[in-house]
C-alpha cells in the first residue's frame, strides 16, 4: 500500500509539464520603443489639425516611452499638381504642428503625394522630390542610421512610370546598388528595419470588391523589383523587419523570416472614417538586442 501510494504520488509530479528554465527568467527589457505613423495626409481639413495633434499626444503618452518616430511618408495631403501657395500653406502646417506638438524625434521617407509630378512643367522649381526633401531637411531620399544596436534603413520607393507620367514602386539601379553595399557593410550580427513608403511585399492587394477570377495589381501599389529585393534580404539573415504604408490597410506577411508590416494610417480613409476594416492608428513597436521584435497597431 505504502509503495502504491509512492508510485501515485511520482506519477503526478511526473505529469507537471516541463518548463524551460530560461522561460522563468524575467524579460529583457526592449532596446528601443519606435513608433510608424504613415500615411497622415495633412491639410486644413476635415478636422485633420486636430486629430493628427491628437495622435502625436497619444503617442508620446505611451509607457514606455517612444524614443522616435518612423515617418512613412505621404505627409502632407496632396502635392500633385498643386499650385505652389496650397503647398507651402500644407507644409506649413505640418512644421507648426510638428514643433508645438511633438516632442519625439522623427525619421522620415518620401510617399508619393510628398512629390510634385506635372509632365508638362518639368522646369519648375517645385518639380521632382528636391521641395519635400528641403522641408523634410533631408540630404538625400534614401539614408540609414544605427540607434542602440539596430540599423535602420530608409529607402525612396517612389518613381516615375516608364512612361514618365505618374509612379511607380521600385529602388532604382543607384539605389538598389547602394542598398546592397549597405548591407555588406553591416555586421551580420546586427539586426536590421526597413522602411519604405510603398510595401515591397503586401497582402492587402488582393482585398478587393468583384474578383471574377484574377486580381490587378499596379506597380504604383506595391515595389514592381520586389523579387530582387527579397533575394537580397535572403542573403542577410539579420534583416528582421520591413515597415511600410501607402495602402492604408494594415497587415502583416511573414516571408523567408522576415516580417513585412503594412501600417495603416494615421489619415485612415483621408479623414473619412475607416479605410475598409483598418481604422487610423499607428504601429508601436518594442526592439529587442537578440533582432527579436514585438508589435502592434494602435488605434487612437
């Protein structure tokens, strides 16, 4: 009876599942707290002031704290064509508010409304991204930089169609060469972010209303050298995250463990609610020493 009852007693601590050990130690604390915003269109409009005062606060009333902004471009409402006091009048906006409101600083890329594109005045002074990147203060469209143990880099996947006349999403020779040495450059044992404004990789294009039996996807929606760019990233294992916009849909691709985040936008539909089931928010996301990353999207 006495040894019966042993057995019994083995028997449950037996069933106790086993936990690894380093599942006991506490958490390591992330190296760095970023926040994307997006997509954020501004102009004096449709309350647009207000609500993007509103995710800027939001924002920097995060526990913990963000120590900087990833900017995805697609700052101002619309460039385009636009006559150039209607310009100056929506960067202004977004330099009075940016310096009033936010404390945090911000790293940006180029979107496609950030550029003035009319065929039929490539002489103007407002032609091409030279306007945006002056009051982005940026030297160059494409750049990186290295904050507590990570490389960021910031690509200009914005160009003009074969054709000339609108854009498309790509790197470009120049750049694709420079993205290549830039990740030579860097020790394989250091984690690297990719931000662009355009998704090199999305699922989001496939949501669409009356498929029959195919899809259309336009090169101005998602990178048309995205095969290139993956191939790239295959042979650097320490590429851990791509960062995008432009879709205003927020979703996530996992490929060749590289994870491919769409982030919605801060604008949602241009200030009209919800774009299909993605309502304006910003990701947040916590990065860790060992390229380890946790993230999520943030409604404010």
């Amino acid at each position: 009876m006495e040894r019966r009852s042993l057995f019994k007693k083995m028997g449950g601590l037996l069933l106790v599942p086993a936990v690894p050990f380093s599942n006991l130690l506490p958490k390591e604390k992330p190296v760095l707290r970023v926040a994307h915003l997006t997509d954020i269109h501004l102009k004096n409009d449709f309350d647009a002031p207000k609500h993007f005062r509103d995710c800027l606060h939001h924002v920097q009333q995060q526990t913990p704290k963000v120590d900087f902004i990833l900017n995805g471009g697609d700052v101002v409402f619309d460039m385009n064509k636009e006559k150039k006091q209607t310009i100056d009048d929506q960067w202004q906006l977004v330099q009075s508010i940016m310096s009033a409101e936010c404390s945090i600083p911000s790293h940006y890329v180029l979107g496609n409304h950030d550029i003035w594109w009319e065929e039929q005045n490539k002489t103007s002074s407002l032609y091409g991204k030279q306007y945006a990147l002056d009051q982005l203060k940026l030297s160059s469209p494409y750049y990186s930089f290295v904050k507590n143990g990570w490389k960021f880099i910031c690509l200009d996947s914005v160009h003009l169609d074969v054709d000339g006349t609108w854009y498309i999403g790509k790197l470009g020779a120049a750049q694709f060469q420079w993205l290549e040495n830039e990740l030579k450059q860097t020790d394989a044992k250091m984690p690297v972010c990719v931000l662009s404004h355009i998704p090199i990789l999305t699922a989001t294009l496939m949501i669409e209303d009356d498929i029959v039996n195919r899809w259309e996807m336009l090169g101005g929606d998602m990178h048309t050298d995205t095969s290139a760019i993956i191939k790239l990233f295959y042979q650097h294992p320490n590429v851990k995250l791509c960062l995008s916009g432009h879709i205003h849909l927020r979703d996530k691709v996992v490929y060749n463990n590289v994870t491919y985040l769409c982030n919605g936008a801060v604008s949602g539909a241009w200030w009209k609610g919800n774009k299909r089931e993605t309502a304006p928010g910003y990701g947040l996301i916590d990065f860790y020493k060992d390229g380890s990353f946790e993230e999520r999207y943030v409604n404010y």
